[in-house]
C-alpha cells in the first residue's frame, strides 16, 4: 500500500480515483488527503464495507467495471489502481 501511494504522487487538492478500490484499504490511506475521491469497485459487499467505515465518509463510492468507467475522460488528476 505504501509503494502504492507513493507512486501515485501528490493528491492535495487534487481529484483522485482508487479504481478497484475492493474494501478500501488504500482509499482509507487517501480519504481525506485528496481535493476529492472516488472508489470505483464491482463488488456491492466491497463497496458496502468501504461505505462503513468512519474514515470513508467524504469517499464516492461507486459500482462500476474498470474496462468501462462510468466517468467523463478528464475527471480525475490522479487514479490509482493497485
């Protein structure tokens, strides 16, 4: 997870998607360090626990497929898909 965000560079103030994001445990580690984020995941029980958690309240959680995003090109600064 470490080597992950720290690939992923600065997220102040930016707009970052966690792609494949699963039960969020490194959307967990960005929540609240980015401009905004979203977590894009196939699994409802996934996104369910994602959604629990206190530190994932500011997170969209969203139910997609990674071969077919359901956001507009452009919409993100930084995506990380780990």
């Amino acid at each position: 997870v470490r080597a992950a965000l720290h690939a992923l560079g600065p997220v102040r103030g930016r707009t970052v998607l966690d792609a494949g994001c699963g039960t969020g445990l490194t959307t967990r580690r960005l929540a609240g360090r980015c401009g905004s984020l979203a977590a894009l995941d196939a699994s409802v029980a996934s996104l369910d626990v994602l959604k629990r958690d206190t530190t994932a309240r500011d997170v969209l959680a969203v139910r997609g497929d990674l071969l077919h995003l359901p956001f507009a090109a452009g919409t993100f600064d930084r995506v990380l898909c780990a």
